[in-house]
C-alpha cells in the first residue's frame, strides 16, 4: 500500500511558520509579485533576498510540531510506503525525522541564476554575494516562484500514479500544479483525504475530511493507520 501525503503552511503554522491565505498570512501582507516571481526578483533583487531571509531566519528558529513527527512516524513504522510531498520550504520534516520531496524549492538552499550551481546555505543572502563555482553575483534563493516549474514533478507524477491513498495536510489547494494532484491520484484509483483546519474550498474533491488544527488530528490519523488493522481504513 502507498501513502501519499502533500503538505502545506498549515502543517508549520503551529510551529510559528505563517501561511499565505488565512488572514494575517504573507500574502495579506506582502504582493507576492513583488517577492515570489521572476520579474520581482529582476526589478528588486534586495527586496525579495530580504523577504527570503527574514523567513529563513523564522524557519531556522522553527521547531517540529506534532503534525511532523507524526508524518515521520507514520513514513518509519507503516508497512507500506509513505510519500511526503512538501510544498513547504522550511526544513520542518526533516527536522521531525522524515523524508520530503520539496517541490517549491528550499530556503536552506541558495542556486546560481548563471550556471545553476547549487548549494546549502543557513545565512542571509545578498546582491553582491558570488556564486562559489562560477563567481558571478547572480545567486538566489533555491525557491520556486510564480511561473516556474516546480521542481521533481516526474517522481511525483509517479508516486500519484501508484498511490492507493492521497491525502492532503494544511493546503488551501489553490496554487497548481500541488492543487491538481488530488484529482490525478482519484483518476488513478487511490481514496483521498483533506487534513485541514476549515474544509477547503476544494474539499469537494476529497472522499473524506478531518477538520482540525494539524498538530492535533494528524497525530490521531497516524495511530489509526498504525493500529492493528489499521491500513484497511
Ligand atoms: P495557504 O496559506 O494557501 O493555505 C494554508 C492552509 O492551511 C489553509 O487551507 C488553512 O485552513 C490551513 N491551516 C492553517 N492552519 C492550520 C492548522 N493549524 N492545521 C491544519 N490546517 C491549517 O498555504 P499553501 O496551500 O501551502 O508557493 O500555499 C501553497 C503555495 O502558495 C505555497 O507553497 C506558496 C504559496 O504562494 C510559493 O511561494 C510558490
């Protein structure tokens, strides 16, 4: 049996980590124009370096709530695969103990805009920093913004393919191609779940939904699975 589960900001928000769309979320706050496109990056380098470093600050003082280390139980201990797809850019899962596939990228990695060198960095980046393969200043946060590709989409694609559960953890499922995997892992046969605070405005294409704070009723999903007899759920 395959697990997949795709996270979202509601899974670090009770880790401090804001979300985008609730109120008081990053978007409420910043034009996400400005801060997480191409073109933001190309008008106003420092702003958006600015923006990614205050939140990897925020990340690095993060720590692991119960929703993340219950995914890292679950990933350790079920019986069958569990695939965590992220589309968060904290290190939150790995920081409980589990794996993730981040497809927006990471904050605790910088790549270079000129020869897409890439590496680990936990300290503020600037405009004048160097690349250390190629020297150019041309580096950026290794985050993928509005209009690029999010990254390892063919291992995804895969995993939805062959999933018998999907499950949806703290995502509004308004921004593609995350809010698309739902309806790819239905087509293919597999049962899905909404894990979420409120129920979505897509929780229509969900079979089953858990409402609750995620650090709560994750905890309880994950010891159901892992019950005897639970897998069948
Ligand atoms: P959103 O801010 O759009 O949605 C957060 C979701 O988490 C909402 O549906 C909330 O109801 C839910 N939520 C909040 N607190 C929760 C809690 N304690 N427990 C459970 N659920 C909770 O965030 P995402 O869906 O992750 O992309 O946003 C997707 C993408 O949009 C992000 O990866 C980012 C953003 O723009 C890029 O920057 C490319």
């Amino acid at each position: 049996m395959k697990i997949v589960v795709l996270t979202g900001a509601g899974v670090s928000a009770e880790s401090g980590l804001g979300t985008f769309r609730d109120k008081d979320g990053l978007w409420t706050k910043y034009d996400l124009n400005d801060v997480a496109t191409p073109e933001g990056f190309a008008r106003d380098p420092a702003k958006v370096h600015a923006f990614y470093n205050a939140r990897r600050r925020n990340a690095r003082a993060a720590l692991p709530n119960p929703a993340h280390f219950a995914l890292a139980r679950l990933q350790s201990q079920f019986s069958g695969d569990v695939i965590i797809v992220t589309q968060n850019v904290d290190g939150l899962h790995e920081a409980a103990g589990a794996r993730a596939i981040h497809m927006h990228g990471r904050l605790d990695r910088a790549i270079c805009a000129s020869c897409d060198h890439g590496w680990d960095t936990h300290v503020d980046l600037s405009v004048s920093d160097l690349c250390p393969s190629c020297r150019q200043p041309s580096i950026r946060p290794d985050i993928v913004w509005f209009g690029e590709m999010p990254v390892h989409m063919e291992e995804i694609a895969g995993h939805l393919e062959t999933a018998d559960l999907f499950v949806a953890v703290g995502t509004s499922g308004q921004v593609y191609p995350a809010a698309g995997f739902v309806s790819e892992a239905r087509r293919f046969g597999a049962k899905t779940i909404e894990i979420n605070l409120d129920l979505s405005d897509v929780a229509g294409l969900f079979d089953n939904h858990i409402v609750g704070p995620a650090s709560q009723v994750v905890p309880d999903w994950v010891d159901g699975l892992l019950a005897p007899g639970g897998a069948a759920l």
